[in-house]
C-alpha cells in the first residue's frame, strides 16, 4: 500500500473523507424530508426550509428598499386615480379567492413605460403602467395581477431562498470536502455551480413561472374573471415584445409555450368557473 494510502487509512474516523460524504448525506437526508410541503392549488411537494416570520423578514427589507427608490422620483399614482382604483378592485377579488385575506396585501401602480408587474414576498404588488395597454380590461388586468397573486399563493420567493441557501451548502460542503481529503474540489466548484444554474435554477425558475400561471387559472376562474382573457394578454405580450430569447437559458417560459399551456388548462379553469357562484353579482 502506497505510504500516503496508509496515513489515510489510519487517519481518525471523523477526518475520513468518505465518513464525512455519509455524514452530510444523512444529516442532509433527514433535514429534507423535515422540511417538504405541498404548494396549494397545484399539489407539487417541494423542499421549503424558510419559515413564513423569516420570509416576511427578508420581504420587509426588499419592500423597503424598493418603495423608497420609487417614491423618490414620486412615481406611483395616486389612490384615486381610476387605474389605481380599477387594479386594486381586480385585486381585491382575486385576494378573496385565494383565502389569504389575513396577508397584507398592497398594490402599488408605478408609472413607467416598462411593461412590468411583480409581487415582493409578503403580498406587495406592483403593476408598472407600461402594461396597462397589455392588458386592456378587467379580465386582462385579473390575468396579469393574478400571476402575481399566484407566486404569493405558492410561495415562491421563499422557495427561492431555499434554493440560493441550497447553493451555499454546496459550495461549502465541496470546499470542507477537498480541505479533508487534500484535493482541491473547490477548484470544480465554479462550473459545477454554472451546471447547476443551467441544470437547476433556471428549469427550476420557468416551473415556478408555470405554476403561477396555473394557478392563476384557478383563480381567475374562483374569482370569476374570464380565464381565456390570459391567453389574449399573453399574445399581445408575444406580439409587442417577442419571445424574449431561447426558453432554455431564460428564466421564464416562451410565450408561446405559455399559451400552449393556457389553452390545456382552460377546461379545467372554465369548470372551475362554472362552479363558482358567479352569477350573484360578485
Ligand atoms: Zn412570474
């Protein structure tokens, strides 16, 4: 046996490389079983180690930062200023079908030609006015805000901050496993992390993306806004701004492909609908 062989085998158990490798996939192993939830409406199980207090945390600081950087160039529009009005009323809507009417939800018009809305963590919308014409009417606004909604449904900021801690164990564990053995993992570490974005994170992004839009299906329908109305939004979307690049390195889906899957959900949404007690004037 080669001399560096025999030091490492009489090296203590606990510095053995491979003992440390089984250590971190067992504690690891039981810490995700510890931590998988179902995510509403759509029923996946996903590994989720970031508690709603420690999200509302992170949400506060993002919230804070973004209203102070708008409200110094005084961009959002006033209360009663009718798009205000119009988006909120949607909103209020689609909050009630979701059954998260505790959350306190605020939503924010901006004025700015970028065609944009976004949720923070926490149910803060904003809606930037660039997309008004996109969306055209209610039912236009109910599919965009919906979305929205929908990531707040799913939690999945937070699931995202999962994600990114994730990246670090990784790269810590790569690091404490090449200073045990002696090689140099750390050095892998760097494309190893550019496979996982690729492989992972970005595949990852776009299913998040798709489970909001189904999502939001359901609840268009629950709330009962016309769900095909995503559909016309969409291509207008596709007919102003393109496809936005290739799917695979994106972090959204193509439009195109999100329409193919907004008309494979309509019949479920339009039963949904017509479950809904739409007719008494909601
Ligand atoms: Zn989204």
């Amino acid at each position: 046996m080669c001399p560096r062989c025999v030091e490492r085998t009489k090296a203590p158990l606990g510095r053995q490389p491979w003992f440390v490798a089984v250590c971190g996939i067992v504690t690891f192993g039981g810490y995700y079983l510890a931590h998988l939830d179902t995510v509403p409406i759509s029923g996946r199980r996903r590994f989720i180690d970031i508690t709603p207090k420690q999200e509302a945390m992170i949400a506060q600081v993002a919230y804070d930062s973004i209203i102070e950087e708008v409200r110094h160039a005084m961009n959002f529009l006033p209360d009663d200023h009718p798009d205000v009005i119009v988006i909120r009323k949607v909103a209020q809507r689609l909050i009630r079908a979701t059954g998260l009417t505790g959350l306190n939800w605020e939503i924010h018009v901006v004025a700015s030609s970028t065609p944009n809305a976004f949720v923070l963590p926490g149910g803060k919308i904003f809606v930037y006015t660039g997309i008004l014409p996109i969306m055209r009417d209610e039912d236009g606004v109910a599919a965009v805000l919906g979305h929205e909604i929908a990531h707040q449904v799913a939690r999945h900021s937070a699931e995202k901050f999962t994600f990114t801690k994730a990246r670090i164990v990784v790269r810590c564990s790569l690091t404490l496993v090449g200073a045990q053995s002696g090689r140099r993992y750390a050095v892998a570490s760097t494309p190893l992390m550019r496979i996982m974005r690729a492989g992972l994170e970005l595949p990852f992004s776009r299913k998040c993306e798709t489970e909001a839009d189904q999502v939001r299906s359901g609840l268009m329908a629950q709330a009962c806004f016309d769900p095909t109305a995503a559909i016309d939004v969409w291509k207008r979307m596709e007919k102003a701004h393109g496809h936005r690049g290739i799917e695979y390195m994106s972090t959204h889906p193509r439009n195109d492909s999100r329409v193919r899957n907004f008309e494979r959900w309509m019949p479920e949404a339009q039963e949904r609908r017509a479950q809904s007690d739409c007719n008494s004037g909601t």
